[in-house]
C-alpha cells in the first residue's frame, strides 16, 4: 500500500476492484465505511456479487481477465474529457516527455517484439533525449511523440462499446463508474484502489495495476491522503515477506539478485544505479552502492563487501524466469530436481494444474515439508491417483512453532512493522522458523568442517550468530530481536558520517547514514531506522499526533512504518511546487517557512528543489513506463484460457509475453470447456486450508468444496441446488456441490452468452472427510511475465453432473 489502513477513511471515492474486502480483508473495510458514512462513494467492480458489493454505492459486474479493458476505458474516458489533473499531472509525471522515434504499436505489439524469444527488446521504448542526457519535454502535451499524445492514441481505441463487448459491464455501467471516480481528478478531492489477488493472479497481473497507477497519476492522486494504489495482502506479513526477499528475483529491501556476468561488486552495482543528469531529481537508488554493501556486510561481517558479494548466488542473466514456480515445477516434473525443502508451503492443494505439481513431487529424491500440520503436500504419496509403491521419494515432516509461540516482527499492507509476543512455548521438540535455520547452518558448517566440499564459504563465512544470542554455556540460538537488530543494521567501526560521529556497535539512525565501504551493516535497507539506539520501534503503541496529524490519522508513534516511519509515500507530490498542499484540510505534509510539517517528507528538501517520485531515475510519475517486461503501457488481453478467438482490441489475443508450456494445451473457445471459471476465498477458511481445515467449528460453516454457478446455467445443466458435480478443465477434474446462485449472472461478450462459475481454493484431500479437492486441480500452467505469478483468476472448464466413479 502506498497509504495505509486507516488512511481509507480520507478518500471521497473509493474503487474496490480484484478483491472482496469486507469478506476477506474486515479490518480494512470498517475504515471504508467510515469514509462512505462521510459522504464517500464506494464503487465495487467484481465477477460476483459479494457482501463487498451489497455494500457499495455501485455495483457492475465484469469477465474476470478483462480488468484492462475497462481500466484502459477509464483511461480513454479521463484523457477525452479533460478530466486529468493538469497541473500535477504536467509537473509531477512523464506526461510532457518525448518518446523515441523507435516507438510503435501495432496489431497488438510493441516496437521491439522477438517472436523466436517472446520477448521484447526495450531499447525500443526509450525517451528521447537532451544534450544533458535528460528526456526532452513539451509541457505543452501538444508534440505527437509525447507521452500524453501516445497514450491518447493508445487508449483512443478503447470506446465504450468495444470495452463493453468485451468485459460484459454494459455502456450505462461503465459511463456511471467512469464519472464516479473521473470526479475525483481535482486537488480537493481523493480517490483510492483496493486491489488484491483478483489483479494480480493474471497474465497481465502486473499491467492491471500499471492501469490503475496511470488512472491515479491522471488524477492526482498518489501522494495524497484518500488516495494511493493499495495492495490488500492475502495474509498478515505477505509484505514483510516480499520485503525480505521471498521472490526469487531480488534480494532484502527489493535489491536486485544479481545475474550471471556480474562477476564483481563494482560491476552488479553499476548495472543496478539509475544515473541521472537532471538536478532536481532525487534519483535516490543513486545510493543502491551503499545498501548493497550493507546487505552484505549484515551477512558476511568478517569479509569485505567486494569479496563476499561473490558468495551471493546469481540467475543465469538470459533465462532468469526460470527460477520463477511455474518452471521450478516444470522441470521438477521432467526429473531435474534431486530434493526440495518446501518451506511453509502446501503447493500439492496452492500450486496450479496440482495434479502436474503432485506427481512432479514424485520425481524426487527427497522431500522436506515444513508446516504446522501434515498437509496435501507432506503426504502427497498417500493422495489421489497416488500408488504409493511407486513413489521414489523419501519424505520428512518437520512441525515448525505456530505465529503464537515465537515473537517477532509482521509488516501489514500498510508497511506498518508491529511486533508480536510469544504467547505460550510450542510443544516440545518443536522449533521456530528462525530456530530451525540456525541449527541447519550449524550442521552444514560442521559438516563442512568434517567432510570438506566445494566452495564452503558462502556458508562457512556467514555471521549467523549475530541473529542469536548465546545461552550461559555459550550456545548460540536464533533471537528474533537480535534479527531486528542487524535488519536496522549498526556501524562496524568508528566513523563521521553527514558531520556526526558514531561507536563502533551503534546502531544506524536512518539509511541516509549507511556507507559503501564496509563500516555499515543492514539486512534491510528499507527496514533501517526501525531498531535504533532508542530500540525496536516496532514495539511502540503511543497513540499521540500533533494537531496537524490527528486531521488524517497519521498516528506515528503507533508501531513503526517503513521508509524511516513514512506512512504515505510520495507524500511530496501532495503539495504543489511551492510547498502549499493541494488540498489544505486534508494536508499530508506542508511546508512552513523552514521544514515539512505533518507526515515524515519524502526528502527534506525545499519545495520546488526535487522532483517528488523520488524513487524513479527522472523524479516523475510513469504514465510510460518503460521497464515492464510486457510493454510501457497496459494493453488488454485476453487470459491464455478464454471463450474468444478474436477481441475488440487487436491482432494480438494473449500477452505475447506470458509465461507458458508450448506443449501444454490452452482451452480457447473450445466447446469442450465453455464457462469462464475463478478462484477466490471465503472467510472462514485461509489459504490452503491446512490450518483451517482442522478447526471443526469452520468445518461446520464451510464443510466442503462447492461451485457458485449462476440460475441461468443451472437450468441450461439441469443442476439443482447442492447437487454434487463435476467440474473438469483440460488438466483434470474435481467434484464440487453445486451453489446456485444470484450472485453470478452470465455474461453478453462479442454478442454471445458467456457463463462464469467460481470456486473457493482452501479445500484439499486431508482434511475433512468427504471435504472435496483443491480448485487448482483445474487451472492452468500460465502466468505473468514480469511476476511468474499464475493465472488462477481467469480459465476454461466443463460442469457436468456427477456420476458413480467420478472422482
């Protein structure tokens, strides 16, 4: 979230699109309806209708996978109305810069298109540039080649009729929720998004919200109180866990894995340090050298930072997706792998097409499952259409310590680092994440020790100790405080830094204080400033807030945010140039005469002196967005699993770059499988299932799997209502209970009707008795090129009754 969970209360218009927050984010939702009782209006756009819409002041109803159309509809209606916001948009984005003649799109395709490779070489969408090396502008808007006239062009083809023929919401709905939040593109007032899996599980996921962040920029609205582009996360420390490195591609506070070819420190930091000529641009990864030897230095205290950085693993710099999941499976399911330590995971029930993930799982030597309980995943071998004597694979269970029984640190959507306490100890022999860590670097160094081995340094020279604290017979164990204490990270040595002097041992006030030559440790660059001399801020429940911060809720002694306790980023871009708030009764920050009031500023500099998207190389908000593996700017298409051979929009009927299996068939209109078909959560149950499915009084509301499926396509199947049926796509197949429903209605797209069904995703084989199979045993093998994640949102299946020997 650029904003954060009570700051939904500031908004006048609030778009809740690709998620169901009052079902399956409530906390989130009571400060939506606290803006809605102050005169906001709350539009939900979803495939269902949901307790989310009942509540809405707009309800439309679109295809799932068709977000893009009529996100690109908004942008079209904004651009040919004028309903943009002028000033901000001129001063604070990209709108004004002059694109390369190299540029073009055509039948769906960028400039630059490699269909051997499916890949696009972005050199082709590059600015064009001043004697200076700055990108040209026209602050006119009026050159053919800027940005703004780019993306009229663009989305000039996106007209109601043609985004309507496409996502099924008729023209009155999308012309209603085009002036609903077109309304909001004025400095006095604020709209926000609340997104979630519903965007970004597609292969356009990540261009879904590109739309979105476009919309927002047009209007004015990043930056400010009530508005922002905001991720609802699936659980409470998915951000801390993308912060720190999850994703195979970057390291701790989004720093870059490196790639084969990078063979020094000097060499990954300058292919990763955006250069900018322009002085009033912030420009702040300039400062990438200084994090990057922090993180090291955290990891390998002993060792210079140009020499441990060759510990660090690389991805091969050509096919570097392939360490994304849907390929690790892939190749798993060819025999590739040896063993796999599955780390609180169950992807036999959360993987796509789970039938290929389950039988992949017994191609392997070994298997470590770690969880709170066995799952679809430990036991794999005794599942389904498993014959246990020809399974391979010796498998290990180890039970890992509950959130309740170790402390810690989560960070919330809202990048709000809270700590939690140890509320009773685990059961005995059972260890925590951090404990079992610990123990496994130890053996591995004493084995090493023991046996020898190639390259024993990465492991044998880590400084894992420094998250621990030694027992009174010099033990080591993992300390979850000591952790927090080196993810702020402390100097090594004595040294000045900005005119001040800090003791070896100190902790580090802020990463502006972090250095490039060793004397400076950080785990998390992001995450510096969150344990300082003063202690774990993550700790602080101080309710208090000047006058100026009581106005939005701000609440800055209450736990800790990151960056340095900012709780909306980009904050400069709420005031104009001079430093005066845009909306003066709603001010984030101001400025008065000396500093910035109110939030922490996103840079301490004087009004007008920087640009404020202060981390992008040119200062300015990208309306073109040139790094996106896909194409600068969001272009509808069609899920890879779809009802059409053609669409509205072009040539060009699949993100040419998504990531797929050649070999593996897509059902595309195919009679076969005609309904459109979704996962989604329900409340009582969460994730997999793995920890719900055990609770019996949950059992007892949700009991089994079942298929939400629409009157119209009841009657078209004969189904009756709790009907056991079958649900089949072209992977495998399930039996659900049919939920006829008016929550799902069929759909008029390119002039046919098209029917959509929707199923839940936390049921699996263990657990309950006669409780039904994951979901993901029907979908696809498909998923966005910038993030590997799968397109669990959109896809093709059959429903047919259930009959004597179906699964």
């Amino acid at each position: 979230m650029t904003n954060h969970w009570n700051d939904l209360q500031n908004s006048d218009c609030i778009l809740i699109m690709g998620s169901n927050p009052a079902e399956n984010h409530p906390i989130s939702f009571k400060w939506v309806t606290k803006a809605q009782r102050a005169g906001a209006k709350v539009i939900h756009v979803d495939p269902r209708f949901t307790r989310t819409s009942a509540r809405s002041d707009m309800y439309a109803a679109l295809r799932s996978g068709t977000d893009i159309a009529v996100l690109g509809g908004m942008i079209n209606y904004i651009l040919q109305n004028k309903k943009y916001f002028t000033e901000y948009m001129v001063e604070y984005t990209n709108a004004s810069f002059i694109v390369g003649e190299d540029f073009d799109f055509k039948d769906g395709l960028f400039t630059g298109f490699d269909p051997a490779t499916r890949s696009y070489d972005k050199s082709k969408w590059s600015f064009e540039l001043d004697s200076k090396g700055n990108p040209k502008q026209d602050k006119s808007l009026a050159h053919p080649r800027s940005v703004f006239q780019i993306m009229k062009k663009h989305y000039g083809r996106y007209t109601l009729d043609k985004v309507s023929s496409m996502s099924g919401v008729s023209v009155q709905d999308l012309k209603e929720l085009y002036e609903l939040y077109a309304a909001t593109g004025t400095a006095k007032k604020a709209g926000t998004i609340m997104y979630a899996m519903g965007w970004t599980q597609h292969s356009v996921g990540v261009q879904n919200i590109r739309a979105m962040a476009i919309i927002q920029l047009m209007l004015g609205n990043m930056g400010v109180a009530g508005g922002g582009v905001n991720a609802l996360r699936g659980e409470c420390n998915v951000q801390g866990s993308t912060d720190y490195a999850l994703l195979y591609h970057i390291l701790p506070g989004y720093l870059k894995t490196p790639l084969a070819g990078q063979d020094t420190l000097e060499q990954y930091n300058k292919a990763f340090t955006p250069v900018s000529n322009d002085p009033k641009s912030a420009n702040w990864w300039s400062n990438y050298p200084k994090y990057s030897a922090s993180l090291i230095k955290a990891m390998y205290e002993n060792d210079d930072p140009k020499d441990a950085y060759n510990y660090l693993p690389r991805l091969d710099s050509h096919k570097a997706s392939q360490y994304s999941w849907l390929p690790l499976i892939d190749r798993m399911a060819d025999g590739k792998f040896s063993g796999a330590l599955i780390w609180g995971m169950n992807p036999a029930c959360s993987g796509s097409d789970s039938e290929k993930t389950r039988k992949a799982l017994g191609k392997l030597d070994w298997m470590v499952n770690v969880n709170l309980f066995t799952c679809e995943t430990s036991d794999f071998w005794k599942g389904p259409n498993m014959d246990p004597k020809s399974v391979k694979t010796e498998t290990f269970f180890l039970p890992c310590a509950s959130a309740i029984e170790k402390e810690g640190s989560v960070s919330n959507s809202g990048r709000w680092m809270q700590w939690r306490y140890k509320a009773q100890e685990p059961q005995d022999g059972v260890l925590t994440d951090g404990h079992y860590f610990h123990e496994l670097w130890e053996e591995l160094v004493h084995l090493y020790e023991e046996e020898g081995g190639v390259y024993p340094e990465p492991i044998t020279h880590l400084t894992f100790n420094r998250m621990c604290e030694a027992d009174e017979n010099g033990k080591y164990h993992f300390s979850a405080q000591q952790t927090a204490r080196l993810c702020n990270g402390w100097f090594t040595r004595d040294v000045e830094v900005k005119g001040k002097k800090f003791k070896k041992g100190q902790q580090v006030p802020s990463f502006a204080y972090l250095q490039d030559d060793g004397s400076t440790t950080s785990g998390n660059w992001l995450y510096c400033n969150s344990y300082t001399d003063e202690g774990n801020k993550a700790e602080r429940h101080d309710s208090t807030q000047t006058e100026e911060q009581a106005r939005i809720g701000l609440y800055p002694n209450w736990t800790w945010c990151w960056p340095v306790n900012r709780r909306i980023i980009y904050n400069r871009a709420s005031c104009d140039p001079k430093g005066n708030p845009w909306n003066p009764e709603k001010a984030v920050i101001k400025w008065n005469g000396e500093k910035w009031i109110g939030d922490v500023p996103d840079g301490g500099w004087a009004p007008g002196t920087k640009h404020p998207f202060i981390m992008l190389k040119h200062g300015m908000g990208q309306l073109f967005g040139p790094g996106r593996v896909d194409g600068p700017l969001p272009e509808y298409y069609e899920p890879l699993e779809c009802p059409v051979e053609t669409h509205a929009f072009s040539k060009q009927l699949h993100n040419p770059t998504a990531v797929h299996f050649e070999d593996e068939e897509k059902a595309v209109a195919d009679e076969r499988f005609p309904f459109v078909a979704s996962t989604y959560r329900v409340t009582e149950h969460w994730q997999t299932g793995s920890m719900t499915r055990w609770m019996s009084w949950l059992v007892e509301t949700e009991p089994q799997m079942f298929v939400e499926i629409s009157p119209q396509l009841a009657k078209l199947r004969g189904f009756e209502n709790g009907e056991k049926v079958v649900v089949e796509s072209v992977r495998g197949s399930l039996w659900a209970i049919a939920m006829v429903t008016d929550r799902i209605q069929p759909y008029k797209i390119a002039g046919k009707e098209v029917h959509m069904v929707g199923m839940p995703w936390h049921y699996g084989w263990v657990t309950p008795k006669d409780g039904g199979d994951s979901a993901n045993l029907v979908t696809p093998n498909v998923g966005d090129p910038n993030t590997g994640i799968p397109e669990y949102k959109a896809f093709m299946v059959n429903v047919r009754k259930w009959k004597e020997g179906d699964a």
